[in-house]
C-alpha cells in the first residue's frame, strides 16, 4: 500500500505543513487506513499534498520520532509493524496515562465538556449502526483524545493521540476481536460515571475497558507479509487435476472481527 490511499485525499484543504501532513497520516492510521508495513513513498506523498519531498521528509522524520514511521536506507518509509513487546508496553502506558487522568480529575466534568464527551459518544454509535469501519475506527480511538481534552489536559491529550495510533496498528496486525459495538457501550458507561460525578468509577470502567482491548490480542496470529508469496510457492498436487499455475490467487485468510478501542 502507498502512501496515495484515498483517505490521505479527505482534506484536500491541507496548508501542506509539515506537522498537518504528518497529523493526515496519523488520522489514516486510526480509521485503519494505513496498516502496519504499508510503504509512504516520499513523491507519492510531495504529488499528493502539492508539496516538495523536502517537506514530506520533514513530517516523516516528525512521525518517526513519535514512533508511527521507521526508514529504511534502501527501500524507503513503511509504518512501523509493532512487536509483541511493543504492544505490552503501549498499552501498559495508556493504563497507567488514562486512569491516572480520571483520577486526577479536581471536579466533576460538566456543561461544555461533558457534552462534547456525550456527543462523541452519539457519533460512534451511529458510525457503529452504519458499519461505516474507517469512520468508527477513528472515532472509537479520538474518543480517548477528546476524553483527555475534555479533561483540560492538551499535553495527554497529544500523547494519546500516538498512544491510540500505535494500538490501532497493534490490533490490526495481531488480529483483534475486540467488537465495536462493545467498545462504544464501554466508552459510554465511562461518559455516564464522569456524569455522575464518579471519576473513581470511571478510571475502573476505563482499565476495564483498556484490559479488555489488550486481552483479545494474540501475537501469534501477527500478520504474515509473506503470506501470499508463500501460498503462491508452496507445493502443488502432482496430478493433473491438482495441479496450479503459481500465478493463480491465494485463498484469502481466515476473516476476523474488526479491531476497535
């Protein structure tokens, strides 16, 4: 995959800085997009957003010093595919981050911020009721961002948003089964807590909720790269009947439920 994915294409506005392209590539990451490997090729990127490769190279040294990019000398700028050790440590980060947060709250969340949280909420559940992956992708892993912006902490708040970018890459390459529509109601029970004025409540809904995520990965199941190469080579029947041209299509891997958070 190339960094010309049409969801780099939603916000044809772009001022084409640096840090707002680099912000492009981290949204498509969230709505699941760009998946861990895919390649962002540094001309696809300058023709896309109308801007030299100097500035692309900037905001891709930007997004690898935050962790979403790593380059090769020969072969270029892939999003980063996290390790098993690396998925440990991003979500032991946002239990400590996210629960520290609500408890850190001095007064219950009310008027503006608390309607901004309820109407985010609304909008996954209706991103959820029209199967609508990209949108609710995005919006199940902002709402962590909007929580901590809600909660007047902008700093938190630009730190998850890399938090949740980096364990959005994580579900998809070790296969989350996590459901949507369970992590929506999840997200809504903590938005009711902080409602009551609870934020004990809510920090243990909320490392309820992040256990839960965590605990429907298998790092086993990490997504092979070479898997069609593999299929297209492996051995193939003597008889007649059996056998394949190498160029026939692999039979696609087992289907599972779409990573949310």
């Amino acid at each position: 995959m190339y960094a010309t994915d049409p969801c780099l294409l939603l916000v044809p506005a772009i001022r084409h800085k640096p840090h707002q392209i680099a912000d492009r590539i981290v949204d498509a990451i969230l709505a699941r997009k760009l998946a861990p490997g895919a390649r962002l090729g540094e001309q696809p990127l300058a023709d896309l957003f109308g801007v030299s490769r100097t500035i692309v190279r900037e905001a891709l040294t930007r997004l690898a010093a935050r962790g979403m990019v790593e380059v090769n000398s020969r072969r270029g700028w892939f999003v980063v595919q996290p390790s098993p050790e690396d998925a440990r440590e991003a979500f032991a980060a946002r239990r400590l981050i996210e629960t520290g947060l609500l408890q850190s709250l001095d007064a219950p969340l009310a008027g503006v911020p608390l309607q901004r949280l309820q109407a985010h909420v609304a909008q996954e559940q209706a991103a959820v009721a029209a199967a609508d992956a990209g949108e609710r992708s995005f919006l199940l892993g902002d709402f962590h961002v909007c929580l901590a912006e809600c909660a007047g902490n902008g700093t938190l708040a630009e730190i998850l948003r890399d938090l949740t970018a980096r364990t959005t890459l994580i579900a998809v390459l070790y296969q989350s089964n996590h459901e949507a529509a369970q992590s929506c109601a999840e997200h809504a029970e903590i938005v009711a807590a902080l409602e009551r004025g609870d934020a004990a409540a809510a920090a243990r809904l909320m490392l309820s909720h992040i256990d839960s995520v965590a605990a429907h990965l298998d790092p086993s199941l990490a997504v092979d790269p070479l898997a069609s190469l593999r299929s297209a080579l492996s051995p193939v029947g003597t008889g007649k009947s059996k056998a394949q041209p190498l160029h026939t299509r692999p039979e696609a891997p087992p289907s599972s439920s779409t990573p949310e958070y």
